[in-house]
C-alpha cells in the first residue's frame, strides 16, 4: 500500500449551523470500529532507529465522564503494531489517547483510520517532520478514509502532543476528545538528575460545559471561542493526583480551545519552569505565575517535600483582563475567568534525594544580527472581518501568498502584530514544522494595564511552536527553517479562529 491517504472522496464540508446543531447535540449511535490490523507501508521519510508501529482508529463513542448518563465524544483509539509496547501508555479510566513515550532517533509509523462523519487528519503539534507527516488540514480524508505516516523523530527531548487537524472542524474534534501527549526523550536529558517514571507526569488541560444531560456545550463564540467553566485533566473532572513527599517533573498541556491559564499554586509553592513547547531550558526559571496558551507546554519542577501529609494543594488560574470579556464573555465563563484547575493530595511519606538542577540542557540562541530579513522583519497582522484574517487573507487550501514563501536552512526574523483596535481579542499563534525562540515582544500604550497582569508569566527563554499574544501585543521571534521543504502551516490555535479563517500556509523551498 503506498505511503498517504486512500478513499479520498470529494469533502463534503457542512455549513458553519450544522456544524453547531452536531456539536450540540452530539452524533446519533456508537460505531463499533473494527479492529483488524494492518502494518503502514514503509513509505515517507528515510527513516532509521527503533521502530514503533501504531494505527490510530478516530470513533465515535460514549463515556462515563459524570455521574448518570455517558458524554458523547469522539477518541483516537491507539493499537499497538509493531515495537515496544510500552511506548504506548494508555491514561487509565480516560477516553483520551494513551501517552506516546519516544526517544530521539526512533522511528514511528501510523496508520490513521477515519470512522468520523467529518474529514479528520492528525497533526503531531511540535515535531518537525516532512509536508507529508504533518497532518497538514489539505491531507484531511472523509469517513473510511485512511492515511499513512512514517517518520523519524528529530526534536529535541521534550512535551509534545498529538491531536487533529481537519478545515473547520479542528476545534470540534478536539473539544470532543480527540488529544493525547507525545513525550520525546534523548541522551542529554537522560543525563541529568529529573524525576522519572511515575514521577514524570504529563497532564493535558481542557475546559469545558456541560448541558443537564452530561453532554458537551460546543458553543463557539466568533470572538472569544469555546470557554467552558470546568476543567477536565486527562480527560477526568475534579483531577486529583495523589502524591508522594516528592519531587514531580509536571508535564502542561493546553488542549483547550480557547481559554488561556494563568497557572500559581494555591500555598504559594514556587514555580520553577524547566521546559518549554520545544523541550528544556538551559537553566530553571522561577516565575510568579505561568502563563499558557492553547497549545503551549510548561514543564514545572514540582517540589512537595516539605508538605504535610494530608495537605491538598490547588492548581488555579487566576483572573486576568484584556481578553475581549466584553465580546459575550461578561455573562458567563471568559477567556480569562478564574478557575481551578486540579488539586494534588499528599498521602504517602517518601525519601527525595533530588535537587533542582542550576543547569539542564545545551541549546544555540539565535542571532538576530544574523537573520536574512534583520533589516526588515516579516510582518503578520490579524484582523477580523466576519472571520479572521492574516494579512487580509483567510485560509485557502493549498494557496501560499508571496511574502509566505521561505528559504530552507535560512534564518528570518517574524513579526506576529496583533494590535487589533477595538476589537480586542488574545491569539495564540502556532507555526508547523521548526521551533523558534522570542526575541522582542511591545504592547501599545492603551493596552498596557492589562498587558502588565500577563507579562511576568510568558516563559520566552527557551524554545516555542506557540506564542500567545495578547491585544495591543507585538512579538518578533527567531526561525531557522528547515530541513524539510514544501508546505508547512501557521495558525491561531484558538481552535476556533483557526477554523473561521486565522490559518495559512507558508512554504520552504
């Protein structure tokens, strides 16, 4: 079978109102999928180490979520092929994807079968790979439609994750539970002293609501998104984790569409940073707070050795403004309400030899002196106009505009500008294929309030795919592209934006 997607009918996209009865409303049945195994043709990249073979079933099911009746959601069921099996660590009692658990240099292959009624297609957010493997919306297949992946894995040790990527209909497949973790090791990081095994915890974060029949409020505001008010962690409500006198290495991901946190811990443990969207820091950072935009990671050093037992601290976000509470935000939950987000129960006494390292990993810093475009950075400014637009332009499959075409292995300056007037809305912009690193942010005087009761928590020292900016905001960031050339993609990951029109391609030649 060769290498890509087969059944590709022509797409049949539903209207926006459609869409939004769905979502309401949930899908009629339960799809038993099959589970009949078949091993990806060795097709895509050139790849070389260890090999773990997968296929990803997308299903239609219900699950007990809340007390009574089932939620309806829809998962990406994970079944082993070929390889170690216990790279593949399911989250027990979570309709989530199980934990993907790689090491630099190994090889994954997938094959991706749709059950879905709408196009699907999986991205693998983070890990720089080819146009082919990226899971890029054009490469969607329709129900019964399957798609092949085979690629080496070149990041850095680091939190990634994996979750769908389909034209319009991103941000309902995520919402309705089709998201899992993708943890990347190497020797470096094997080398210092961080916690591991269960002590090494990736968490991935999503709010939601509820409807009186346990089902899914699927609400898309135009300006703000999907803002729930209650948080599932690995896909449970009222996340508790129970905990030794410990050091944990947490691993943050924002699978929300929307909703922004500003993450402190309830007794005021410190917070030490010591990785990023790319992998870890070169050192650890304390910070007040954390702040976290959908689809950004935080790895945090978590230190409960000197708590009680029987102590319980709260995970919370905190209130913030300046993220358009005034666009239908004020009557309910907003993009920067305040919500708690887990709490970790201290049960159990145990000896911790571990110390906060006072450096971890190696990495360059980029030049900016040394950018092909140092004179003249690329400028990316958002706006809306019944969607949302980059540059005046909204997504169109496959086009690539001028000033959207790069040079491989080059390294350019880009300039994210949201300084968006009245209409005052947070973006949390991704872009595909390699990390990049912050170089400048400013804020417009008329934001600034705001922009002060953000700003201690952005973690811009390390390596990003994600950077969150708010209103009146500018952010210029560093890139080197490459090694791969063809399509790559940039995007809001408000997934919500993203499916109204705030996503483009660019192109390595």
């Amino acid at each position: 079978m060769a290498a890509g997607r087969i059944g590709k009918a022509k797409k049949q996209h539903m209207d926006r109102r459609e869409f939004l009865r769905r979502a309401s409303i949930g899908a009629a049945g339960v799809m038993a999928g099959g589970l009949g195994g078949i091993l990806p043709a060795k097709g895509g990249q050139r790849t070389r180490g260890p090999l773990l073979g997968i296929a990803i079933d997308n299903e239609r099911d219900y699950w007990p979520i809340l007390p009574g009746q089932e939620t309806f959601v829809q998962r990406m069921v994970v079944r082993h092929l070929e390889g170690d099996p216990n790279k593949i660590q399911p989250i027990p009692g979570s309709f989530l994807a199980p934990t993907l658990r790689l090491t630099k240099g190994d090889t994954l292959r997938c094959l991706m079968t749709n059950n879905l009624y709408d196009p699907s297609i999986i991205h693998w957010h983070g890990v720089n790979t080819s146009e082919h493997n990226d899971g890029l919306p054009n490469h969607d297949v329709d129900q019964g439609g399957v798609y092949n992946y085979n690629f080496p894995i070149g990041n850095r040790a680091g939190t990634y994750w994996y979750h769908p990527h389909p034209n319009n209909f991103t941000g309902f497949q995520v919402y309705f539970g089709m998201a899992g973790s993708l943890i990347v090791s190497d020797s470096e990081e094997q080398s210092l002293p961080l916690p591991r095994g269960e002590f090494d915890f990736p968490l991935i974060i999503q709010d939601k609501r509820f409807d009186d029949n346990n089902q899914f409020l699927y609400g898309v505001n135009p300006f703000i998104g999907t803002i729930g008010d209650r948080v599932l962690v690995n896909g449970k409500p009222d996340f508790e984790l129970s905990a030794a006198t410990r050091v944990y290495r947490l691993r943050l991901i924002n699978g929300s569409n929307a909703r922004l946190y500003k993450l402190v811990w309830s007794n005021g443990l410190p917070l030490h940073v010591i990785g990023t969207d790319g992998g870890l820091l070169d050192k650890p950072y304390q910070k007040p707070y954390v702040m976290l935009g959908p689809g950004q990671r935080v790895e945090l050093w978590a230190d409960f050795r000197n708590l009680p037992v029987g102590t319980t601290l709260t995970l919370k976000s905190l209130e913030f403004p300046g993220t358009a509470v005034g666009f239908g935000g004020g009557q309910g939950p907003h993009n920067g309400s305040a919500i708690d987000v887990m709490k970790v129960r201290i049960d159990r006494n145990e000896i911790e030899s571990l110390t906060l390292p006072r450096t971890l990993a190696s990495f360059e810093r980029h030049d900016y002196s040394q950018c092909i475009n140092a004179d003249r950075p690329r400028k990316f400014a958002f706006s809306f106009d019944g969607g949302w637009f980059v540059n005046g332009h909204s997504y169109q499959e496959g086009q690539v505009a001028r000033n959207e075409i790069v040079e491989n292995r080059t390294l350019e300056c880009w300039e994210f500008v949201n300084e968006t007037g009245s209409l005052a809305v947070t973006h949390p912009m991704h872009i595909h294929g390699p990390q990049f690193q912050i170089y400048r942010r400013s804020c417009l005087p008329e934001f600034r309030s705001a922009w002060k009761g953000v700003r201690e928590g952005y973690v811009d020292e390390g390596w990003r795919d994600t950077v969150v900016l708010m209103p009146g905001e500018r952010v210029q960031l560093l890139i080197k592209f490459g090694p791969h050339a063809g399509l790559s993609l940039y995007h809001c990951h408000n997934l919500d934006h993203e499916d109204m029109g705030m996503m483009r391609h660019y192109k390595i030649v």
